[in-house]
C-alpha cells in the first residue's frame, strides 16, 4: 500500500468512527457541527473521508462526543479487541449493556464476580461474611489471571476491583476496559426499577453513600481504556455507542 493510499485508509477510518459515535448518540450533522464547533460541510466532508483533519479539530470533535482522542485515531479498520471489560458501580448497566454488547460482538459474555463464587463455592455475600474483602480480592486476581478467553468476550467485572491495584493493572493488560459512567441518581434508579428496593429499605443515607463511593472511584474508573457516560442513553443506544467507540 502506498502512502497515498495508506492516508486515505486513515482518513476514512477517522470518518467511519466519527459517523459511527454521531449516530449512537442519534445526532444529526448540524447538532454534532454545533456541539464541536465545526461547520456542517466541513464536518460532512470529514465523515466521508475526504478531509485533512487537523488533531486540533479532532480534539474538539472527541470533547462534544465525549470520547477519548484515541478513540478516534484508532477508529480505522482493524482488529477489534480480544477481551472488552466492563467497569462501574452497581447499576452502572455492565450486565444489561455487556449481554448485547456480546450478542453484538458475537462473543461470550461473562460475569467475573459468577466466576469468583464458583471458585470459592460460595456466594459473594458468604465470601466476604465468612472470609473478608482480602480473600474476594485474592479470588479475583486468580481467577483473572487463569481465565482463558482464545474467541474473546465480553467481562463484567465487579465495582471494587479497581481499588485493587494489582488486580486493575493485570485487567487492563488482559482487556479493553470501558467505564460505564452515569450519575448516582441514574445508578440509584435503576437498581430500584430492578426491584431491589432494599437499599432505601434498609439505609436511609444510601444514596449519599453512594455519591461518596462514586467521587473516591471516579479518578481509578477513569484509567479505563474508554469512558461511556450513559445517563442520557437507552440501553441499545449504550451497546452501540461502545461498540463504535471500541471501532
């Protein structure tokens, strides 16, 4: 492939992903022009491969799709990723998002804490009764670093593995990992719409405890390789803005 060609490849790859991420998200044009402060022909030049993109303007259009800059430099063909991992709070979607993630990418989908009980023959609630946080996290680590995924998958992870550094460190090596971001009161409403009403039950200050747990993770959630703020998106609008932003 010559240069010239090898551009072009770029070029149009970079458009794809940008398309892919408007569309997700069911914009227009116009809306994605306004946002990123381009201009709609500009913008429908750069979509159709046609446009020598400056990494300034890309950094503006990443900021209104509010993607990494990565994300859209490396949305040319290629390879998709082996194993994508899931992070987040409770609530965060990682189950609901990553089964059709899966389907999508037609590759398993796997929950690492199912792993951890079968490893442990014990449910999550009677590991950390019975024998503590450090043993869950010990669990976790070994499970991961035995896992053997040759077809890929798709992982959901539990939300405190990345206060374990080590732990973290190997998942990232393993995977690509996205952070299913939202706010506490989306986290909140969703698990009460999956009829677990026990956290107001049972702690009225539940809610502010978790926008405690969000605010302490936030900064470890944004090492991940991607960052999706699903507040505002369906589940199906969440599945396919990961799958473009995975390119």
């Amino acid at each position: 492939m010559t240069a010239v060609h090898r551009r072009a490849a770029l070029l149009a790859g970079i458009g794809a992903g940008v398309r892919a991420l408007r569309e997700a998200r069911r914009w227009t044009q116009r809306a994605l022009a306004d946002a990123s402060g381009l201009s709609p022909r500009y913008l429908a030049q750069l979509e159709a491969g046609q446009a020598n993109v400056s990494v300034e303007r890309l950094a503006d259009l990443a900021e209104a799709l509010e993607v990494e800059l990565t994300s859209l430099l490396d949305s040319q063909p290629g390879p998709s990723p082996t194993v994508v991992a899931l992070l987040g709070v409770r609530g965060a979607g990682k189950s609901t998002v990553g089964k059709k993630l899966a389907a999508r990418l037609s590759v398993p989908f796997i929950e690492l804490d199912q792993l951890i009980e079968r490893a442990a023959g014990l449910k999550l609630a009677e590991i950390f009764e019975l024998h503590g946080e450090a043993y869950y996290r010990r669990l976790a680590r070994e499970v991961l670093q035995s896992l053997h995924l040759p077809a890929g998958a798709v992982l959901a992870t539990g939300g405190s593995l990345v206060n374990d550094r080590e732990t973290y460190r190997l998942l990232r090596r393993r995977a690509t990992t996205v952070w299913l971001r939202a706010r506490p009161e989306d986290h909140w409403n969703r698990v009460i719409q999956q009829g677990d009403r026990r956290p107001m039950a049972q702690h009225p200050e539940a809610l502010a405890e978790l926008r405690a747990l969000m605010s302490a993770r936030s900064r470890l959630y944004a090492e991940a390789d991607h960052t999706i703020d699903t507040s505002a998106l369906t589940v199906d609008d969440a599945v396919a803005l990961v799958a473009a932003t995975l390119g």
